[in-house]
C-alpha cells in the first residue's frame, strides 16, 4: 500500500461499518472493543520479548487497526475521527517539546521528563497528578507509574538505602501481621510490601511488570520441562515426591543454560 495505506485502512474501516459491510464489525460498539485493545498490546510486548520484528509490524499493524476502529465508532457518534486523533497528538508533541519546536533548553532527559509533567498540569489544570493512569492497568506497572510521577516532584527517598529501611520496616510489618491471623492486615501489608518493592525496581532501573513477567515465563518453562522428562518416565507431577521434581527443577536450569 506504500505511504496512502493509512487513507486506505480508513477507507476499509468505513466499508466494513457502512451498509452492506461486516455484520460482525457493524456490531461491534466501544465497550465491546475494549478487550481486543487489551489483547492487541498485550501481543506487541510478546513480540517484543521474542524479538520478532515481523510479528512486532504484525501486531501494530492489529492495534492500529482497533485504534482506526474506535475512532470509525466515534466519527459515526459525530464525536471525532482519526484525523482529528492525529492532529491533536501531534500538536501535543510539538507543544510538550519545546526544547524540540521551540527556543528553550534542557540537560538531560531528567529535565524532559520534569518539564512534560509541568506542561501538562498546565494544560490540565485542577487535576491531581495521580490521576491520568486507568485503574485497569495490571497493579505493579500502574504502582510503578504512579511512584514515578510522585519522584519528579520531589516526593521520594534520597537513595536506595532509604528504601532497602522501608523494606525491612514493611517486612517486619507483614510478619508481625502473619503471627496476628487477621486476614485484612495480612492484605494490607503485603500490599505495602509490594508497593515498597515496586520502588525499589525504580531505583535501580528495573520495569517490575517486564521482571516478574519473565520470572513467570521461566518458570513455566521449567515446569514444563518437569512435566515432559516424568512424562518419558511414564509418570505424572502427582506421583512423584517433592524431592524429584525439584531435582528435575535444578536440571531444567542446566539444560536452559546450555
């Protein structure tokens, strides 16, 4: 399609929703979209940990179209339509990089990142800057997120040490909490628990959505890698001793590492 196949996609979007169309797209409302947007991003980060540039156009190709898609519905509603999504971003862009577009200067992305909060309270007045991050975000990333923005202004420890404290206070919390039996407390401070973790990824550069995603991958990996070796064996994960299947456990790391 070269560079018109944006007018294109558009074009299609619309004969799918116009009469005559797809009587599954003609059906399809906002909220019902909602999923799809979901699964679509969820599909770019996979490609993005196998490192696979073809599926990684594939997939934005998918979100691109329910992104065309939503804004066909909005269009129909008289509301906008995806020319109106591109110009206001756009604009956004050049008005949240002066230092870009403009005259003013900066050292360093530190200094970005504190003039694109600052701008965009401006633009937003009267809004806490807590709000902006939706409730449907997975926990960790919105934690993540959340401590970020309070960072830049200021709202933070002065190092990792004071977090390392803040760990070891929150710990001491949760096990005192455990020895209690009260099923609330237990909740609420392993949430600080978390929460406290979560600032501490920050502090020392690690996303802990991307990390503990990967944990989780390698180990079900690993477990499948227990399940295949029983399963020459003639054996199941049930009929086999804890013993065993860590044994097979530590093997699996080996085989991974070679």
């Amino acid at each position: 399609m070269g560079r018109k196949g944006f007018d294109d996609l558009v074009g299609i979007m619309a004969r799918l929703r116009g009469e005559g169309g797809c009587p599954w797209d003609r059906r399809q409302t906002k909220d019902s979209l909602k999923p799809f947007l979901i699964e679509e991003t969820y599909e770019i980060l996979e490609t993005l940990d196998r490192g696979d540039d073809k599926g990684l156009k594939e997939e934005l190709g998918d979100l691109l179209f329910h992104i065309i898609f939503m804004a066909r519905i909005a269009q129909e509603e008289d509301s906008f339509d995806i020319y109106d999504v591109v110009q206001g971003v756009a604009e956004k862009m050049v008005r949240r990089h002066p230092h870009v577009f403009g005259r003013s200067q900066v050292s360093g992305p530190q200094e970005v990142e504190a003039n694109w909060a600052r701008l965009k309270a401006e633009e937003k007045p009267g809004r806490s800057l807590m709000d902006g991050l939706p409730r449907h975000l997975p926990a960790l990333m919105r934690a993540y997120r959340l401590t970020q923005r309070a960072s830049k202004v200021g709202f933070d420890w002065e190092d990792r040490d004071q977090v390392w404290e803040k760990l070891e206070e929150e710990l001491r919390e949760f096990k005192e909490a455990l020895r209690e039996e009260k099923e609330e407390k237990v909740r609420d401070e392993f949430g600080d628990l978390l929460f406290t973790l979560v600032n501490l990824a920050r502090f020392i550069g690690v996303e802990p959505e991307d990390s503990l995603r990967r944990t989780t991958d390698r180990f079900v990996g690993r477990f499948k890698y227990i399940e295949k070796r029983l399963k020459e064996e003639g054996k199941g994960p049930h009929e086999v001793s804890l013993v065993e299947m860590d044994a097979l456990w530590e093997e699996s790391k080996g085989e991974k590492e070679g």
